[in-house]
C-alpha cells in the first residue's frame, strides 16, 4: 500500500492549464498560508515576503509584466484563483536579524539573556553578504526552501500550482514595487485547480530517476 505522502507527491504536478471556475476554499487558504508562515530557513532568518496577488485588478497588472517575454506563463495569472511573489531581502542585515531573536523571546523560542548568544548565528548571514551589503544569494536560497514547503503542502490539500521562474523580475518588481517594500521576487508559484480536458500534464506519468541512481548509502 502506497504511503499517502507518497500518493499525493505522485499526484501533483505542474499544472499547464487552470479552471478559472474553480476556487480555492478559506479554510485551505488558511492552511496554506500558515504553512507558508512555518517554513524553515538558515539560522531562523525568514528573510521573505509574499505577495499574494488574487484580484481582477492586481492580476492584469501581474499579466502586464509578461509583455516582453515568458508570455507562455502569462494565462496561468488570469486563468489561476491566486499567484504568490516569493520575494526575499537582498539587503538582510543585523536589524533584521535582531528582530527574530526579539520575536523568539516573545513566543518563550529564547530566554532573554540569551539574547547575545543567540545573534552569534548572524556569522552565517555575513559570510554570505558582499562587501556592499549585498545578501541576495544567500536569502534567495531561503526562499527556495519556502517554495519546496508550499509545494509540498499543496500536495497534500489536492491544490494544483505552477512554480514559475519564467517571470520578468524586472518588470515585476517595478510593477509592485510599493508592496514588495525592498524585497526582490525572482519566483512566482500560481495555485487553483487544474483544467480537467486542457491541462495535458495531468494525466502523464511521473517520471524520475530511479531512486538506486541517485540515493547512496555509506
């Protein structure tokens, strides 16, 4: 008997076709959205923001950016119940970091004398910033492991979606510069329900390498 976890990572997909009929409960938005809230990043950072994009008004503006390339994604905005900007902080430094030990205090995560022990953590951040201040490669990578939860979650409340690194990050970010407030989206994951005649990736096979090929023991 198959595992459920495994039923459902064989049963998700990249969706190439949505049902702009079809929307997503609250109650799963809830869930989603909390389980976005809990991802896991290097030292506790959280250097992210997410923009969820679901009215009439934000998604033509969304599908304005789609002008000058990547236009194949561009019916996914429309057609999908919600797109969500992962964006991280390209400038992350001590202030940001200070406020993750505070909010730890606060939630009992941290006593408050321990607050300086607990910043020594930051070293991980700094051997990854340039010497312009520059942390964009490192928070990006946070966002990826925000990405691979979302998805995962996904799965498991039946939702399609589509990853979606076919984006112009220059456009967007100027598109939604006012709400991204300084952080920088290079992804964009669409969510709703598949097209159950047109999307043609929901009925192929998964297709991976064979677990002997990459999983070694020692």
């Amino acid at each position: 008997m198959t595992h459920p976890i495994i039923k459902d990572l064989l049963w998700r997909h990249a969706t190439k076709a949505y049902d702009p009929n079809k929307k997503i409960s609250t109650e799963n938005l809830d869930i989603l959205y909390e389980a976005i809230r809990l991802s896991p990043s290097s030292i506790n950072s959280q250097p992210w923001k997410f923009v969820v994009i679901s009215s009439d008004e934000a998604k033509q503006r969304m599908s304005e950016t789609f002008a000058n390339k990547h236009q194949f994604n561009q019916p996914h905005i429309i057609k999908s119940c919600q797109t969500i900007l992962f964006a991280h902080n390209p400038q992350y430094n001590k202030n940001d970091y200070d406020k993750i030990i505070n909010k730890a205090i606060i939630d009992e995560r941290l006593k408050p004398e321990n607050h300086g022990t607990a910043f020594k953590s930051f070293m991980f951040a700094e051997l990854n910033t340039d010497e312009k201040g520059d942390t964009g490669n490192w928070c990006k990578n946070q966002i990826y492991l925000a990405l691979g939860n979302t998805l995962h979650t996904l799965a498991r409340l039946q939702i399609d979606s589509t990853p979606l690194e076919g984006i112009d990050t220059e456009l967007v970010n100027k598109e939604f510069k006012k709400e991204l407030a300084g952080f920088k989206c290079e992804l964009a994951l669409c969510i709703g329900y598949h097209h159950q005649q047109q999307d043609f990736n929901a009925v192929l096979p998964k297709s991976r390498h064979n677990l002997s090929d990459i999983l070694v023991h020692i």
